[in-house]
C-alpha cells in the first residue's frame, strides 16, 4: 500500500517529501509508529530498486482488507499514483476528499483512489490491470453501489482482453459504472 498513518498523520510514501527519509520511515516502522490505515496493524517499510517503494503488513499479520489484494506490479502502484495526481490536478477546487487505497469499512474495500466531489457525489477509481473473473467484478461493483459510490474502472491490457466489448459481464458493463483502458 502506498499510504500509512504516522503519528496520527496519513502519509504517501510516493510523495516528493520522502523521497530522501528512508531512514526515517524504517525507524518508525521499527517503533511501530506506522501503521495501515484500513486496520491499523502495523506495516514494514519496502524500499527497494526493483518495486516502487511501498508500506506492507508483515507476513504475521492477516488484514479483513486484503480481500481482493495480490501483489501489486509497479506499473500498477503507478497507475494509481498518475490516476491520484490527475485527480488532485484536475479537481483541485471541487474535491472534498481525495485518497488513495481509501478503507471502506461496509465492505472491506479499499479503492485504488476515492474522491468526494463538492456536488456530494462519492467515486471510487479502479485500476485494473490484471484479469479478474466476471462474479469477482460483480461483487465488488456491487459494494461501491451498495454505498452509493460510483466505481470507475480504467482497464490495462491484459484485463480488456480478458473481459472483451464482446462480453456483457465485462467490467464497466452494469449500470452506475464506467470504463475506459489504459
């Protein structure tokens, strides 16, 4: 994950202002001092060269939250990055709340980027990169739906072929939601 709270503050480890306190980060990991946002378990800094760098539960530890998690490429984590930054650019004045990995505590889900918009409306921003079977797409629509949140999936390769126009279960195919591809 990319977010951790901090002393009661929420960082992303992403970020300009940490790009040179790694020490620091992995200190207050050692203390304990970070901790994950949806459950608030402890996590260990990765900081590594091949992976973006981002916050973990160590192995030990089992998160409700982590439902629909797999590891993450880095090419995702920075999708979701580039998909906060438009966000944050482009909606500046209209945004309410704007996060990443945003917990939902109804139903246990943490939306790649959640934004709140000035007019009341909730949104969550979704994306997928990797395939996911069509009752997997189902049921979590059927979550941000059931809280009144708009879900918004933008599709990598692999899962727009996966999930072809073709195909009426396809992600972005039911009513409240939309799709666009990378």
């Amino acid at each position: 994950m990319l977010g951790a709270r901090l002393d009661g503050e929420t960082i992303l480890v992403h970020e300009r202002r940490w790009e040179s306190e790694e020490a620091f980060l992995r200190s207050a990991a050692r203390a304990g001092r970070l901790l994950a946002p949806c459950c608030g378990a402890p996590l260990v800094l990765r900081w590594g060269q091949r992976k973006i760098r981002h916050f973990a539960h160590p192995p030990q530890v089992s998160c409700p939250y982590d439902r629909w998690s797999e590891p993450e490429s880095a090419e995702h984590a920075a999708g979701k990055v580039l998909l906060y930054d438009w966000c944050r650019r482009h909606l500046g004045a209209r945004l309410r709340l704007l996060a990443l990995e945003h917990p939902l505590p109804e139903t246990l889900q943490r939306p790649d980027v959640y934004l709140e918009l000035d007019d009341g409306s909730r949104n969550a921003l979704e994306y997928q990169r990797s395939a996911i079977s069509p009752g997997e797409w189902t049921e979590r629509h059927a979550g941000y739906a059931g809280l009144g949140i708009h879900d918004i999936w933008v599709l990598g390769r692999t899962a727009w072929r996966t999930h072809s126009p073709q195909q009426s279960s396809r992600p972005g195919g039911a009513p409240g939601s939309r799709t666009c591809t990378s």
